[in-house]
C-alpha cells in the first residue's frame, strides 16, 4: 500500500517517520505529474509546495487552525493530504475537484479561487475576529513572491504590523516567478539574496543541522535567523520586514521538510505576526517542469495548440508595433499567457511588466497616454474588475487613449467562478466615453485592433474568448458600423456579440427552417450603441440580443434602452451568462448547461414569440399585412 492511501486527513501525517514522509513526498509528486498532465491545471507551482504543505499540516491543526492560499493554484497537495486523493483524478472535471480550493469541498479549504495578493487581507481579518472571539486558533496565509509585487498584500502587510498579538504566520514561497519571472524592487532584492554564495552556505548549514535536531534551539535560531543584525543585514531581507514591526524568520530551504516544520513551529510560538521566507523552485522534483524557460510548468500546456485567440492578436500587435513607434504594452505578470511576450521580444524597450498590480498598471498607461505614447494594456478579462475605479477615472476621465485587451473574455470554464470573463461588458457599460468592440474572429480582432489603436482620446476596450478562434465569418453588408451576417426577412432581428455571432448565425438558421424570415447582425463595436442598428430595429418585430456576458447590465440591456431611448417599441429579448458564480466545467458543457447554445435559443425565441401573440409562420404572412402581434 502507498503511504499516500493511508493519509485520510492531516492528523495522519503527524505520526509518520521521516522515511515514510519521503516516501509520500515522492508519491504526490508521482501523482500531481500523472494528472494534472491529463487533467490539465497547475503544476508547476503544486510541485514546489509539496514539503511546505507538509509541513503546514504537521505544524498546524487544520481545519481549526486555517490555512489560506493565496491565488489557490498551489493548492493540490493540499487536497491530497485533506482526504480527496481518491477523486483527485476528477480535478477540474465537470463534477469533480475544483482548481482551486472550495469551500463546498472540504472544511480545510478556506478562501474559493481568489484572484492573486488577497490571502494576507483575509488572513488579517481571521485572526482579528479569532482574537475577538477568544479562540484559540492560527492563521497560516501563504502567498508566493509574485503575490508580494501587489499593492493590496503591502496594505494588508502594513495593518498586520499594526496588531502586535495576531496568531498570524505569512509564509512567502520565494521562487522568483508568478506565471513570469518576478519583477520589480522586491524581486530584485530577493533575487540578490537568493544568488548570494554566503546564503548557500548558510542554507546548507542549516539544512544540515536542522536535519538532526527534532526542535529548533536556541543556538540553531540564532543560525537560522542570524541574530546579530549585521549578518541579517547582509544575508536577508528581513529589513524591510522588520521595520514594519514583523518578524521574520528564514530564509529556509522550501523543500527542506524538516527545517520547514522547524520554522514553522518556531513562528507559531511567537505569538504574533511571524513573516517565514522559504526559497523553492517551481516545478522542483520534475526535470522537464525544472527546465521549462517559459513558465515552469505553471499550467500544462498541450503538446499541439490550434491557433488561438490570443496568438492572432500577439502577431497583429507585432505589426502594428512596427508601424507605430508610440504603441507600447504593458502586462500585469503575464507576458506569455496574454499574448505580449513576442511584441516583448521585437520590441524590448516598449514593454513594461509591472508585476501582480493591475491597479498600477492602468494608471500607469494613462500616464503614457499623457506623455504622448498609446499604451496597449493586455489583461484577462476578469482581472479587468481589480482595477475598474483606475479605468474609470484616471484613464476615462483624463481622455487618455489608452487600448485595453481582454483575453479569457466569457465563459473560461476549467479555472471555474473567479476566471470568468463574464463582468467586463457590464462594467464597461458605465464608463464615459468608453468604446468596447468584441470581434467576432479571427479577422475581425485584427480589424478591431487596428481601429481601437487609432483613438487617442478615449479609452478603448477589445474583449475575445478563450481557446481556439472561430472560423472566419464573412459579412454580406454593412449597416453603420455594424456587420450583416445573415438577411432573409424582417421577422427577427438577432444581434450576436463577438464570440456569440457564430450561435446567432446558428440559431438563424434554426429558425429559418421553421419558416421565420430572420436577419442576423454584429454590432463589432458594442458601446456605444450605433444608431444605425437602433433605426434597423424598428424595422423587425422581434429583436433578440445574445452575449457572453451578464445579462445584468450587459451589451444587451444597453441596446433595448437605447431603444427605448429612441422611441422604439420593438419587443427585446436579451440572453446572456445568468448572473451566477458558475461550477468549472468545458467551456461547451457550461454554454449547454445555461442555455447559450444555437438550439436552446432557437427553442427560446420562439417560445417568447409565441408568448406575444399571434405567432408569425412566414415571411409572407408579413408581406400581406398579418398583424405581428408585437
């Protein structure tokens, strides 16, 4: 038997030998490469946790002690050791494990998948409302050097300091990389450390000894953490720790068990706010992850790749880089997974990566856009939401002709509620002057682009899905700015947004064959409404609207209040993503579980035509002054 299959929960572990704790150690990461390379997920990142999540467990008492992760993505060795090993074949299946942690899935899990540099915030919170309560209990918040490069961890970082008597332990997991390399003034002063030869002789020594002491003594702290402040100061960060009032402890070889548990234990009985650096590499115990340049395995990624959305607009804005020596990107740690890391390549001085800081990164373009460069932002849609209030009135308000690209836009589906691009259309609604397009495919992304780049007095906004583009769908006519798709009567008038154009030409046909004349249109630039397709509105009877957004405040209300606006009465039916946190699933499945797919709306247009009235059976009967019932 595996020692794995006798681990049921975490108080398994504190009895085990250390040749069974190597033996497990050796066994998760056996498990997490088998798979997640068939699953599909994280695991770079899960394969340099493997000794830290032992150690938190044998240290700590979860789940009355609580563990918070920060993103979530290093979480899989921990759902090994809380009792879900036997469905870990299931992760990020439709039904099965989530990616990340899940409240609905086991008591051990504390914070959903939360967006990066959060977990110090919640983890201030916790041990707040604990010490209140008068209960007994740690807080164990683990967030990696790429968390630390975001404002949001330093504003939490800065209160934590404040509360002397937190039982509050922050474990950094120093591995110089987000998705990325870290960048930035932090990453640069843990990288000095981490390439310090008397570092390496330090961590060797501690490695050594620690390994034969069953505690931590006082003559070993004072060669784990140097006491004397001279040494500190040339071996470790701390200082930058320690003068916000911190403890630190470290730094500690991460995949060092045993020195891991030490220092944990150390920090737990401090009784207050403890910061412990433990130094891993990502992908660490798995030479083709060790060696990966580009993200170290962070996720595994297909051995043949269709050509996807991201790839057309990494080679348009390439292109538009030579021509336009003004346009420079900027990237919030994710150079490759956005599609930036060839304009990075050709253009190496015009691009920044300013780390996890969405926030920064937008005001930042707004002040490129005012020294006189057009800034291309490139960002996952649903990280767009952590830096609204900066959209909104540091680049909005000023004017600033700032391009905003959103990739992962809609239903994402493996990475499940949090990774949903299903927010930005809503929010983007509200912002003055604001111009939104959602290309349809894979040429008009380029020709969206294109035109996005030339506006330099407002914001603009280019939002498309996740995965393989979709074919090519030609226009057979334009209205205003708006592509017609399909025209065979003026029954039904359906408007698909970006990716949902190829479900409206769908549906069209659906309901051709059931004898209604129907005329199919792309808005390409969503907001503002043109008002070419507010007057050909009123020519239908029906107008449908279908986005892959949500219906709160989405493309599709927008377009019935313009209509409203403008004294138009046609009859709207808008379908969009309900507004709900959805399970991770395929993409597909989630399309067919809410509806959005060509025969479900077919099914739902009639049915609301049939709800209004006479029901109209053919173009004819139109043509000869039947009453539409609308």
């Amino acid at each position: 038997m595996r020692v794995l299959e006798t681990v049921d929960g975490p108080a398994d572990l504190k009895g085990m030998t250390d040749s069974q704790l190597r033996e497990l150690a050796s066994e998760i990461r056996d498990v997490l490469v088998e798979t997640v390379s068939r699953t599909g997920g994280h695991l770079g990142p899960n394969l340099g946790m493997v000794e830290i999540t032992l150690a938190m467990h044998r240290v700590f008492d979860s789940p009355s002690d609580r563990l918070v992760y920060d993103t979530g993505h290093q979480t899989y060795v921990h759902k090994l050791l809380t009792g879900r090993a036997g469905k870990f074949d299931t992760l990020r299946q439709q039904d099965g494990l989530s990616g990340y942690p899940s409240q609905s899935e086991s008591d051990h899990d504390v914070v959903e998948n939360s967006h990066a540099s959060t977990s110090l915030s919640y983890a201030d919170g916790l041990a707040k409302a604990y010490r209140l309560r008068g209960e007994d209990r740690h807080v164990v918040a683990l967030i990696g050097d790429g968390g630390l490069t975001g404002g949001m961890a330093w504003e939490a970082l800065n209160n934590i300091a404040a509360a002397k008597d937190l039982k509050l332990v922050i474990i950094v997991n120093d591995n110089g990389r987000s998705y990325s390399p870290t960048v930035g003034g932090l990453a640069t002063h843990l990288t000095s450390l981490r390439t310090n030869p008397r570092y390496e002789k330090i961590l060797d020594l501690v490695k050594t000894n620690l390994g034969r002491t069953p505690y931590v003594g006082p003559p070993m702290y004072e060669v784990l953490h140097g006491v004397k402040k001279g040494l500190k100061d040339m071996l470790a960060p701390q200082g930058m720790f320690e003068d916000l009032g911190l403890k630190y402890v470290g730094p500690v070889n991460g995949h060092d068990r045993q020195a891991m548990e030490d220092a944990l234990a150390k920090a737990k009985a401090f009784g207050g706010p403890v910061i412990v650096h433990a130094v891993t590499q990502k992908g660490f115990g798995y030479a083709a992850a060790e060696q990966d340049e580009e993200d170290n395995f962070h996720q595994v990624r297909p051995k043949t790749k269709p050509r996807g959305w991201t790839d057309v607009f990494a080679n348009e804005i390439v292109e538009i880089g030579h021509r336009r020596p003004d346009v420079v990107a900027i990237t919030a740690a994710m150079l490759h997974p956005t599609g930036l890391a060839p304009f990075a390549k050709e253009f190496p001085d015009r691009i920044f990566d300013v780390g996890i800081a969405e926030q920064h990164a937008v005001t930042s373009a707004a002040g490129l856009a005012m020294g006189g460069l057009h800034p291309v932002v490139g960002l996952y849609a649903t990280f767009l939401n952590r830096a609204f209030d900066q959209l909104l009135l540091d680049v909005a308000l000023h004017k600033c002709g700032v391009t905003f690209v959103l990739d992962r836009a809609g239903v994402t589906g493996d990475d499940g509620a949090s990774h949903n691009g299903m927010w930005d259309m809503s929010l983007l609604q509200i912002v003055p002057g604001l111009r939104l397009a959602a290309p349809r495919d894979g040429s008009r992304l380029r020709e969206l682009l294109n035109e996005a780049i030339e506006v330099d007095d407002a914001p603009t906004v280019l939002r498309y899905a996740k995965g393989e583009v979709f074919p090519d769908i030609d226009a057979i006519d334009r209205v205003g700015d708006c592509d017609v798709l399909v025209r065979t009567g003026t029954d039904v008038l359906i408007i698909g947004i970006g990716s949902m154009a190829a479900t409206a030409v769908d549906v069209s046909t659906r309901l051709q064959q059931q004898g209604f004349g129907v005329t199919v249109v792309d808005p390409r630039w969503v907001k503002p409404v043109d008002p070419k397709l507010i007057e050909l509105a009123g020519k239908f009877k029906f107008v449908v609207t279908i986005e892959d957004n949500g219906r709160a405040g989405g493309c599709g209300a927008a377009i019935s209040q313009a209509l409203r606006d403008a004294g138009v009465s046609t009859p709207v039916r808008d379908f969009g993503i309900p507004q709900e946190f959805l399970d991770h699933a395929k993409r597909d499945v989630i399309l067919q579980r809410i509806g959005l797919t060509g025969q479900g709306l077919a099914r739902d247009v009639i049915e609301m035509i049939a709800k209004q009235g006479d029901a109209i059976t053919s173009e004819s009967d139109t043509a000869s002054g039947r009453p539409s019932g609308a």
